[in-house]
C-alpha cells in the first residue's frame, strides 16, 4: 500500500507491505542505513528514531503506522556536515566504540537535550535506559550528553535560521 | 530477521469506524495500538491476525480527566503520558511508582494503557495498579458501553471480556480522600517485566482503614489481587503488623510458577515483602498527603 511520510523534512512516498517495519523502511526503502537494526526484539534501541518528534523503537513499528507522519533518522543531526554539540559530545567523550549503538543513543539523548538542556547523570542515565550498550560501559556516554548540555546543546540554535545562533553553534563546537 | 506474516491494514478514523471494521471482518482481524506487546507477537508468528485495524487516530481516547467522581483515562493514553499527567499524581502517585519500572522510555512512548489491559499478561503492570484501586474498563460495541470492574476484566492468561467487535475505550477509577497508594516491583535488570509486583491503596479515617485495595502481578493471584488480606485490614489500624499480617495472606495464597526470573519460594517471599512495602508507603502517603516514597528493591 502506498505510503507518504515526512522523513527529515522531505515528503517520500512508496509503495510498502503492511508488514514492512519502519526500520526496515528508512534503511532499506530510503537507504537511510544511519538506523541500525539488531535485536528485532525491542530491547536494544539501535533502531531509535523520532516519529512525530518522539523517540521510537522502529523495529515495533511498521511503516504503515507511520503513514501521514513525520519521521526524523540520525542523519537529521549535524548542519550541512557540521556536527551538532552532541554528535561533538560522543567525539569529544569518547562516547562510542563499535559505534552500533550510537545513532539510536544520539537520537534518545538529544530527545532528552531538547526537553531538559542541563540533565543531570541520573537523568541521562534513566533517559538511555531503552538503550544497550555493549561496548563503552555507559560511562562515557553519559559524559558526551553532559559535553553537549555545557557546550550550548546546539539544537536549537543549530536548526535555527537566525545567522548569529548559528555562529555561536559553531564557536562552541570548534572551541 | 523477524517478520510477520502478511496481513491487511486498516487504519480507523472514529470509535465506530473501527467498531464497524472490527464487525466487518470478525475474529480475522486485530486492533493495533502502540503495537508494543502486538507486534513482537505477530514477529514470532505467535498471533498472526489477517487485518490489522490501527486505532491510534481514535480523536477522543487520549484523554485523562477528573469526571464526577471518577478519574477516567483514555485508552490510548500512552505509558509516558500517565508517567508525567498531575490529576493521576496528585490522586495516585501508583501510576508514576509503577511507570518508572515499566520497560524504558522509548516503549513507553508507544505502549498504552488500553493495549497493556487488553493485553491480560499476567505480569503486566498496569493491570496490577486498576486492579488494586478497584477501577473499570469501558467497552464499546455498535450497541454501546457497558463498564466491567477490572477485577473481572481478564477472563484468563491473555483473555479480556473484550468481544470481537469491542474495544476498550476508558478506565475508570474511583476519587477518594485521605488515600494514599504506592507501587512496588522487583525486576532484574531495568526494563524487565517483573519478577514480582504489588500495588497498594489505603484510605484512612484517623488511624483506621476505611478501604484498602491490593494488585499483584506475575505471582499467579487469582484477579491479580487478595480479597482475604484486603478483608482482614479494613476496620483495622493501619499499623506495620496489620501490614505483616497481610503479607503474610498474600504470601501464602498466591501460586507463582518458577521460570527464568526465579523459583517459587522467591516470588512467594516478594509477593508477601512487596505487598508489606505498598501498604507502609500507601498509608505513609494517606497521612502526610502524596510524598513521593523512594522504590528502590535492592534488599527485598
Ligand atoms: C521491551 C519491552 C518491555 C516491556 N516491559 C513491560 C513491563 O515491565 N511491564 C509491563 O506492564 N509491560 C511491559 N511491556 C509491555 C508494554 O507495556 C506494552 O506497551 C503494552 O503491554 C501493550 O500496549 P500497546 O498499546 O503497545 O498494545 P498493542 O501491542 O497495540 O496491543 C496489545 C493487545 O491489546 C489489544 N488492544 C490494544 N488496544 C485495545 C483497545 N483499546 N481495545 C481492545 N483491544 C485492544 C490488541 O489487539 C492486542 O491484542 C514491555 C514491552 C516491551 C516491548
Ligand atoms: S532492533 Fe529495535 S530495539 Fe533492537
Ligand atoms: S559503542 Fe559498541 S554498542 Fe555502544
């Protein structure tokens, strides 16, 4: 059946099975392969991304669910090739090994960035928890969201078209 | 790599557009709402539904209100939502004890509490929580609603009162004053469903309890609930041996199976523990107001 929605800003319309999955859709369907997919059981949260600007686990939501919706994918994050303070963040800190569980740990946290700018590491931590880690021990992840929360957390400035905002974005982020 | 077999889908626009799919097609078809406990099913091919009726554009089913004398919460109010809502907090901090034990953020941005009680898994969270306050389920048909009391919602593991052409529109629970309630579960690792869970509430008049409601999940109660306990406190004090003794029915009337979360003798003991521990904070709560109890279960 077909099916358009508003992947990172632009309307994309395909013809799916209903039982296709989101995440299957955005890698394989759009070539978005930033969304990973490992566990297919709803533990692990590599397949994170936002539907309607909230965090979902896109291996236990089928594409058609998302018909008429908005849906953002990592690769929404950085600003023409510059990375956004908490893509910096993970650099800076350390917050990746392998790197599988990234573009979903990105997509929690800057949830989490956008609706609380200063979490504490109680918070950031509760806030990954639908997150697996295998490699980093959570330990420097949490490090890279703070990075971001002192560094400006960047969304909103970065996605705002007010040219001083973005300067400031880009001061913090080379600084 | 999972996936379901193939089916139709439909996506409902109003109540009764979906009421009149789900006639139309009979016991072929399905309703989908946060598809967190459907869709891990439909991947293993353990429900495998020829159409699947999204009801999550359903206008009018999001909602958590205080109407008379009852709090009603929409069906498709989703896990996150009743974790931060003020009316559930301010009446039953229950409802937030047990959402921050519920799975993780991101499936309780999906999940609801219409698929959790229809759901009818017998260590379901939030069915514990409406079964111990006593509240019910709204059901409508194409002949309009009729409301049954949680405690007789599940007909069995996996089974609702919910007919075929039905859905669950709205839980229901009584307001009450000088209440307090409180939620404790044990899991083992975050996110876990659990190895056991008790919910509680009490409700004083001075030092006595005026009413009392219990919840258990995934000890095998009958209900989900202890109506001998519940008997032997109300008229009571609402004192720590009063809760001990309560323990102690729970503790012995209900029948856990052993499986990969532990054997017998332990969710007997949590059971009986968790259900002391919902009782002393609901009463602490119904004394100085809605306090918020730190849950943690490291020593249960
Ligand atoms: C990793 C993970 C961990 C979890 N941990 C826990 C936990 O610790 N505790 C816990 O309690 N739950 C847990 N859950 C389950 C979670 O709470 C689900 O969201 C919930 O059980 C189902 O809600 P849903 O809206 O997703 O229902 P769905 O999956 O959409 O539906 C479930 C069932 O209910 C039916 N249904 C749904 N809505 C209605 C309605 N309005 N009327 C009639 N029938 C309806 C569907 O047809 C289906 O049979 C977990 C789930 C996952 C994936
Ligand atoms: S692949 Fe979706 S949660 Fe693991
Ligand atoms: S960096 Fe390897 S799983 Fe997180």
């Amino acid at each position: 059946m077909e099916v358009t929605i508003t992947v990172n800003g632009t309307a994309v319309t395909r013809d799916v099975e209903p039982r296709m999955l989101l995440v299957h859709f955005v890698r394989d369907e759009l070539g978005l392969t930033g969304t990973h997919w490992a566990c297919d059981t709803t533990n692990c949260g590599a397949c994170t991304l936002w539907v309607d600007d909230t965090p979902v686990k896109s291996c236990t939501m089928l594409a058609v669910m998302a018909d008429g919706h908005t849906v953002r994918t990592v690769e929404d994050l950085d600003t023409g090739g510059q990375l956004n303070p908490l893509q910096e963040g993970f650099m800076q800190e350390h917050g990746l090994q392998c790197g599988f569980c990234t573009p979903g740990m990105l997509m929690t946290g800057q949830w989490l960035l956008d609706r609380d700018p200063d979490p504490d590491e109680a918070t950031i931590r509760e806030a990954i928890s639908g997150n697996l880690c295998r490699c980093t021990g959570y330990e420097n992840i949490v490090r890279a969201v703070r990075w971001a929360a002192e560094h400006g957390n960047g969304e909103a400035e970065a996605t705002d078209d007010d040219a001083s905002a973005d300067v400031e974005t880009s001061d913090e982020v080379t600084a | 790599m999972q996936v379901p077999e193939t089916f139709d889908y439909e996506r409902a626009s109003t109540v009764e557009d979906a009421i009149q799919r789900l006639t139309a097609h009979g016991d072929e078809a399905r309703v989908i709402a946060g598809g967190h406990s459907l869709l891990p099913m439909m991947k293993l091919r353990l429900a495998v539904p020829e159409v699947l009726i999204d009801i999550n554009d359903l206008p009018g089913l999001d909602h958590v209100r205080l109407d008379g004398d009852e709090l009603a919460i929409g069906a498709l109010v989703r896990h996150a939502a009743i974790l931060d809502d003020p009316i559930l907090g301010e009446h039953y901090p229950i409802f937030a004890d047990a959402e921050r034990k519920i799975a993780d953020p991101l499936v309780r941005n999906r999940g609801t509490i219409g698929g959790s009680l229809c759901q009818a898994d017998p260590a379901e969270d939030l069915s514990a929580v409406v079964t111990a306050l006593k509240g019910s389920c709204v059901i409508q048909s194409a002949n309009g609603r009729r409301t049954v009391p949680m405690r007789e919602f599940h007909t069995g593991p996996w089974e609702t009162a919910v007919g075929d052409a039905e859905l669950l529109v709205e839980v229901r629970i009584p307001v009450r004053t000088s209440v307090g309630s409180s939620y404790h579960k044990v899991e083992r690792r975050v996110g876990d469903w659990a190895v056991a869970a008790a919910g509680a509430f009490v409700q004083l008049d001075g030092d006595t309890i005026a009413a009392v409601g219990l919840g258990l999940s995934a000890v095998g109660a009958p209900d989900m609930t202890c109506p001998d306990a519940e008997q032997a406190l109300v008229g009571g004090p609402a004192s720590a041996e009063a809760f001990a003794e309560a323990a102690r029915i729970v503790h012995d009337a209900v029948s856990p199976t052993a499986d990969q979360r532990g054997p017998v003798d332990y969710k007997r003991h949590l059971a009986g523990e968790l259900t002391r521990r919902a009782l002393t904070d609901a009463a602490r709560r119904a004394r100085s107001g809605s306090d918020p109890v730190d849950s943690e279960e490291g020593n249960a």
